[in-house]
C-alpha cells in the first residue's frame, strides 16, 4: 500500500459507513495516528498499562476512551483521551476520516457501548508524554510491517470451556495484536484498499 494522505482520505470520506451512535447511548474514540507517506506510512499503537481495573490491561490497542458528560462530542471524547494518555493534543485539522464504528466486546462477550475509530494523519513524529498509570508504551509500527503476512499469528483464548484461536499480528517485541484493535485496522486496510 502507497497511499498519500490526500487519496486515504478522500476513499475514508466515500460511501457508507457503519453508524452505531443510535444503538447505545454509551460511546469510546479511539485514534488511529497516522504518519508518513506512501511506503513510509506508519501507524501508532499504545500498550496498555497493567491495571486490574481496566478490561483491556496490558493489550495493544489504539489511544482513546469513553465519552464522559462534558464532552461535547465523541470525536472531542477521543482528542481528550488521547492528551492524557499520550501528551499528545491533536488539532481538529489532522483529522482525515473514520472508520466504521464497532460494538465493543470482551472475549466474544459484547458489551452495551460502542467505539468509533477516528483516523488523523500528523506531519511528524511528536513527542510524547505517557501517562504510565494508563501507557506501558508506545509502538510506531510500519502499515508494510502490519501486512506483512510473516507477521501474521494466532492468540488464544478460553471461551466457555474452549480454546479459541484469533487471527493477530505480532509485533517485534513479540506482543501480539488481536481482538478490537485488530478488527479495527483489518477495517482501516478493507477500506483503504478499495
């Protein structure tokens, strides 16, 4: 995939996208960073921090979060998130396109809320502040990398007393990339690939 910034998105901005905002009151953005161009392309990936409270501990994932009251928008939920978790504040300008929304779920179980994957392409690289409470650590991962299939893999979960196999991607460091974020970026590739 060589794509500029200009053709991702003007292919994000055709056709339908899959709407969930009157299904569930209840909403998280996530951000999908994008920097670089044609084969230098580069997407950013957060590690969840290790934290019994959070249902995504410790997952490879993509920055955002829920929408709370005082936000005004979903998309304003997203840029919150993502300077907190990040240090990073995005200016309404990045931002390209979206995906379509997806029910969040755990483990197959799915859940009473919906995420909305919100795409933004940067000029560079930033500098960034983690929030170590929430970020392990921050991934720039190359989208040849994401597709390449000797990366491809499997993660394996119990559901009800058996073990399932989920597609995945694994990373250098040998973390894996599966469930929602993965499903989220096999979207993103679906629709760019058009």
């Amino acid at each position: 995939m060589s794509k500029t910034k200009k053709e991702i998105a003007d292919i994000l901005s055709q056709g339908p996208r899959i709407d969930l905002s009157n299904d569930f009151s209840r909403a998280s953005g996530v951000a999908l960073l994008l920097c670089g161009e044609g084969a230098n392309l580069e997407l950013l990936f957060i590690k969840r921090a290790q934290n019994p409270a959070d249902r995504w501990s410790g997952q490879i994932a993509f920055p955002g979060g829920k929408r709370d009251e005082a936000d005004v928008s979903l998309l304003a939920a997203c840029m919150r998130e993502v300077s907190e978790e990040i240090g990073l504040t995005l200016q309404p300008e990045w931002l390209i396109g979206s995906l379509d929304d997806i029910q969040a779920r755990k483990r197959g179980l799915l859940l009473d809320f919906y995420i909305q994957p919100f795409v933004f392409h940067l000029l560079a690289k930033p500098e960034l502040l983690l929030s170590h409470s929430e970020v392990d650590k921050v991934y720039w991962m190359p989208i040849t990398e994401l597709k390449d299939s000797r990366n491809a893999t499997t993660y394996e979960i119990a559901r009800d007393g058996v073990n399932v196999k989920l597609p995945a991607i694994r990373f250098p460091d040998e973390t894996v990339l599966w469930g929602l974020s993965y499903m989220m970026l096999q979207n993103f590739f679906l629709k760019i690939n058009r």
